[in-house]
C-alpha cells in the first residue's frame, strides 16, 4: 500500500481513487474537522477575553487529530498530548469539557464512563513523558493478550527527549501493540526541526528500535487514514510497533501564551495555508460531487451552534469544590492535611464541604 522507497511521503490527495474511497468515512471525516476547527476559533477568542486559560490550538492539523480519532477502535487505548482536541471528541469526550480542562478545571479530564475515552488517558503537558506510559500500557494489553491497540501522540519536540528513544526501544524490544505518532508541525515551539535533530527525517529514528518507520502527509485526511489503519491493525494482531511520522504545519502560535510571527517568516506561513487539510479535503468531496455549497452552508451553521451550546454550558458550570485538591489527590488523606481541609472547609462558610 505504501511507497516500496523508504520514508517516503505517503500521499492520497488531490487525487483520490474514485472506484476505491470510502465518501461516507471521508465526508464524516470533513464533518469532523469542520466541527473541530470552528471549536479551536471560539477556543482561542475565549482565551484572549479571559474566560479560558492558555490554550494549545490544533490549527492545520485537524486531519492528523481527526484521523486518530476515526482510526481507533473502541477497545483501543488513546494517550494524547495537547493539540488532540478532534480525537478525544471522537472519542466521546464532550465540548464543553475539553474547554473545562483548559480553563483550569479538573473535571474536565473526568471522561464519560460510557465512551471509548474513559480508557484513555488525560491530555499531557510535560514534553514526552506520555510516552513511556504508552508502553507501559502496551505492555499491559499484550500481557493480558488483549486485541487492542495503544496509540500515542507527541509533537516534533518530544522526538530529542530521552523518553521519546526509551518507549520506542522498549517497544522494539518487547513487540508492544503500540503506535507512537509524531505530529510534525515544524516547530517545537521556537526551535525549528534542523536545529533538533541531523536525522533525515523523524520516521528514520525508528530504525534504531527495530521497528517501522512511516513518513505521511498530515494535511492529507485519506493518506492519515490508510497509514493509521493499517498500523493499528498491526498493532491489534500482535504484529509489533509502528513509528508514525505526520508531516503538517503549525498554522497557529505554540499556545495562546506565544508569538509566531517572532521567529518564523510570514510567507512560510502563507505557503502553509495553501496546503492546509479541511480545505483541501473539503475540496476533494466537491470534485468528487460528494459534497456542495448548501451542505456546507448548513454544516457550519451546525458547527456554529455545537460550539456555542458548549461554551454555554462550559460558562454556567458551577464552581469546582476548593476541597476537590484534597478530596481527589490521596485516597486516604494523610492526618496532616486533615486540619487544612477542616480550616478551608471553615473559610467557605461550610459551602464546599
């Protein structure tokens, strides 16, 4: 299916293969990214009222977060970390707490019992060190011979970090279910990949663990979808790990505490946004005759309003409980914090108790 040359870049559009495409895994795959796309704008506005904290945005990279979220499984296990907002909604974590987790709130890693997310873990901030928990989990469905899959997520950034080579030997080593995918955006934050690492490309540190190395183009939505297809279901029969790399651009500042424009050139971003991922996408579904000007007329008028009943409800949440830090921190709380939950319990006026 892929490129017989090594790393090469797998590619699918701008033409698809009309006879061969899946439309309707395609057209809710747009939907998707539509959807998360119009979440990241309302996100980052929310952020500069002040009624957000910093927030990662997922811009230009929508098909690499749609497309894990397509790819997985139910009985699969998704260890994100911070710009995979479409994955963990596909994965049934609501809108409204995605913006909770970002503004601060606790509960917004409290996924629904009832969805795939809740074997999933939280998004992680610290650079890379979701990874050997990735393997460990691997570690823990193979073990127990479980038919799943453990994909994990970290930026170009993470690949210089020590627990980036310890997951992926580890991996090797011991043929772990495990997908480790690299979304890389260019960027880690300021640093630029040239300045990271003289590999020739990331999907080439997999050669070092023994295990495959995939080069794809993240703006691309079916080329993420065969490449995520075909290593998970790799993964899921026992047939070892996979290095995924995602080639995209970070259209976006890192967070909403940066400044691109300080250190990356105006007319590579204006490059970038000619190839970003819903509109060439959304472009593919309409030369296809799958998708026209109503549809998405009405679809972003959809969007719009998911969004703003999410943020509705995000702004009327009540307040989380100051005793949460005590209550949800040890399962049995040490006598010495006992007296300060009591003192705060007292300041409250007993509301939070």
């Amino acid at each position: 299916m892929f490129s017989s040359t090594p790393y090469a870049l797998h590619r699918r559009l701008p033409a698809l293969e009309g006879g061969h495409a899946d439309w309707p895994r395609l057209i809710q795959a747009y939907q998707a990214m539509a959807t998360i796309r119009c979440f990241d704008k309302k996100a980052v506005n929310l952020q500069r009222t002040g009624q957000l904290g910093t927030y990662a945005s997922c811009l230009g990279a929508e098909a690499i977060t749609v497309g894990a979220g397509l790819a997985l499984q139910d009985s699969d296990y998704f260890v994100p970390y911070y710009r995979d907002h479409a994955t963990q909604h596909l994965r049934g974590v609501p809108l409204y707490q995605i913006l909770q987790y970002w503004g601060g709130d606790e509960r917004g890693n409290a996924f629904p019992a009832d969805t795939a997310a809740a074997r999933d873990l939280p998004n992680c901030v610290p650079i890379a060190s979701q990874l050997t928990q990735a393997a460990g989990i691997a570690t823990k469905a193979k073990l127990r011979h479980e038919p799943a899959a453990v994909l994990a997520t970290c930026g170009d950034g993470a690949t210089s970090r020590g627990d980036f080579y310890e997951s992926l030997n580890v991996a090797g080593v011991w043929q772990l279910p495990l997908v480790l995918m690299v979304n890389n955006n260019q960027w880690a934050i300021s640093v630029p990949g040239q300045l990271q690492t003289a590999s020739k490309t990331l999907a080439h540190k997999a050669e070092a663990a023994g295990i495959e190395g995939i080069r794809v183009d993240g703006n691309d939505l079916p080329a993420m979808l065969d490449v995520l297809d075909y290593a998970l279901d790799k993964a899921r029969h026992g047939k070892g790990a996979t290095l995924v790399e995602a080639v995209s651009y970070r259209l976006s500042d890192h967070t909403t505490a940066d400044d691109a424009s300080r250190y990356r050139k105006a007319s590579d971003l204006h490059a970038a946004w000619q190839r970003e991922p819903v509109a060439r996408l959304r472009q593919a579904l309409v030369d296809a005759g799958h998708w026209d000007a109503e549809q998405e007329k009405d679809w972003q008028a959809h969007c719009q309003q998911e969004v703003d009943k999410a943020v509705k409800t995000y702004l009327d949440q009540p307040p989380q409980s100051p005793t949460d830090m005590f209550d949800y921190l040890y399962a049995n709380l040490p006598v010495s914090l006992e007296k300060q939950r009591a003192a705060l319990t007292e300041s409250a006026g007993g509301h939070h108790a």
